[in-house]
C-alpha cells in the first residue's frame, strides 16, 4: 500500500491541511518592510515543507524531528530568507546557521510566515498554532467586546511584543487563555513576519507618507524568548530551538500527531470512542522509534472497516472535515 504512487500525493495533502498551506497562500505583507516577500516565495516555503515531511516519512526518520531537526530543503529565495548560500539545485537539503536555532518546522519559513500578521510578528497567533496543530488542544476565542488589538506603537516609546502584550497577564478575561498561548509564541520572536532570523529585531518608523520607502528612524529592540509550555512538565525553555525540544518529547504533542492522521485519514475527529485505537497506536508509534510509516499501518490494522490507507482516501473528505485539525 505505502509504495502505491498515491501514498505520496496523500502524504503532501495531509502535510497541506496540518501544516494550513491555505493561510499562507492567503498571507500579505508590508512591502517596505518585507521586499523579499512574493507569492513565488510561498510557494517555495510551501515545496519546502513538503520535501521536509516527505524526507522523514520516506526514509524512516524518527517523525519527532520534524519538531527539533536543523535543517530545511531550500531554493534561491529560501537561501535569502535564511542567510545561506543558494545550493546548486533548488531544494537540497541543507543544514541551518547554527545560531539562528531553527527547530524543524516551527523554525521554517511557512510557519513563520502564516502565523506572523502583514507588518510584524504575532506570538498570540504562533502560540495558539503550536497548541491547536501540535497539542490538539482547543483555546477558546476571546469573550465577546474584548479588545484584540495591542496598543499602537509609539516612536517615543517603542515596545517589543512581550511588553505590549503584557496587558494579558492582567486582564482577568484574558490571563487564563493568554497565559497558555504567549509564552509559547515568544520564542519566536527573533524570527520576523517572513521567517528571517534578527538577533535583535528592529522597529521602523516611517514618515507619515504611505509611499516613503526609507524609514526616518529605526529601532533596535531586546527581545525575551524564555518561557514555559504550560500542562507540560519541566518544560522551560530559553529559545525556539528548546522549545521544539521539548514539544518533541512530550507525550501529549506525540499522542497530537496520531490523532492529526487519524482525522486525515477517518475525515472527521476523534471521538471518546476512539481513545482505544488512539492509544494503541500511539503505543506502536512510540515503540516503533517514532517511524510514520509505522503509524499508518498501526492506525490502518485498527480500524475495521476504513477504507484501506491513505492512498484510498478521497481528499476532499480532507478538505471538509480537517481544515482546522
């Protein structure tokens, strides 16, 4: 069955819906501050994830890595976004900057980029991906007439994220979902809204012309990325790269990657009724060294009565039921 030519036209769909291919095709950017960023640039982001998941389905790599591993398979415009020569063919795979820290894919360009907003980052959005995509976990949305938007930025008193978004921590309606999505995110936050690496992140200032090209001031911000992963033990972190290390070896992020197949493959979600099977198969998985291939089969053995394996699976099932996985 896995050698089937579907099996990775399957794979590539499953990697486009848990990764939201779609919210990166949607995705805009502030031109005087993201020139690089084009829509053939998505696309290549795009062809990089693919190539990522498909290099540790296919060749029986621990799956956990695609949480923690240091490298990425990139082209031209991917070797600009992160500060490497252009290899000789496009998407070859090739090692990160050591201290640029990018853990897997949360230190790709696609994720970076569809949970960033068109003119700066967005923690909130990168820490409630990680929980909803990695965790399976529901964060429920704001309470009715809460304001969502962070204070303005002022050139006279300019702020990085962490510190404008303090207010979470304050406001009782927010603290408590708030609380298990920033800190999350802040790891993130040396990476900028197209996935490029800054030490220190810059603010700029422009005139109060739409078209000024050139800022009249810039800003050199100081930025915190230490933080916890709350509902999971001795899970501190200093940066991106410890962060994906710690999601790789929590039970609950392993058990969320058998699940976000399970629904591919069923096109629904899980209900009380398949915990057995989800945990049988998490069992297999875990005993298998983390091998996807593995998991598939686990999964497939289990369910009397599905259809038989990814390649069978019509994508629009996909489509309809696992948008938000």
């Amino acid at each position: 069955m896995l050698d089937d030519p579907r099996a990775k036209q399957s794979l590539d769909e499953f990697t486009s819906q848990w990764l939201r291919f779609d919210r990166a095709l949607a995705a805009a950017r502030e031109r005087r501050t993201y020139p690089m960023f084009s829509r053939e640039l998505v696309f290549s982001m795009l062809e990089e994830a693919r190539r990522f998941v498909g290099d540790l389905v296919w060749n029986d790599r621990n799956f956990m890595d695609v949480l923690r591993a240091d490298y990425g398979f990139i082209n031209t415009d991917l070797a600009s976004v992160y500060n490497l020569t252009a290899p000789a063919r496009d998407f070859e795979k090739v090692p990160f900057p050591a201290e640029q820290g990018r853990p897997g894919v949360l230190g790709q360009a696609l994720f970076l980029t569809l949970t960033s907003k068109p003119e700066d980052t967005a923690p909130t959005s990168r820490g409630l991906f990680v929980r909803e995509q990695f965790l399976c976990q529901q964060v429920p949305p704001p309470p009715p007439g809460v304001d969502t938007n962070l204070p303005a930025i002022e050139e006279s008193q300019p702020k990085n994220n962490r510190e404008r978004l303090a207010a979470h921590t304050t406001n009782k309606a927010c603290s408590s979902c708030h609380a298990l999505i920033d800190p999350i995110g802040f790891a993130f936050e040396k990476f900028d809204a197209i996935g490029v690496y800054h030490e220190r992140p810059k603010l700029l200032f422009y005139p109060d012309e739409h078209e000024a090209k050139v800022p009249k001031k810039t800003v050199m911000l100081d930025v915190d990325t230490t933080g916890t992963v709350a509902g999971i033990a001795n899970s501190e972190f200093t940066n991106a790269r410890q962060l994906g290390q710690v999601l790789a070896a929590a039970e609950q992020c392993q058990e969320c990657i058998v699940k976000q197949v399970f629904r591919y493959m069923s096109g629904r979600r899980e209900t009380r009724s398949d915990a057995p099977l989800i945990g049988a198969a998490l069992h297999d998985f875990q005993k298998s060294g983390f091998r996807f291939k593995e998991l598939l089969l686990s999964l497939i053995t289990a369910r009397a009565g599905m259809p038989s394996g990814i390649p069978e699976r019509e994508a629009r099932n996909g489509e309809r039921h696992n948008q938000t996985p």
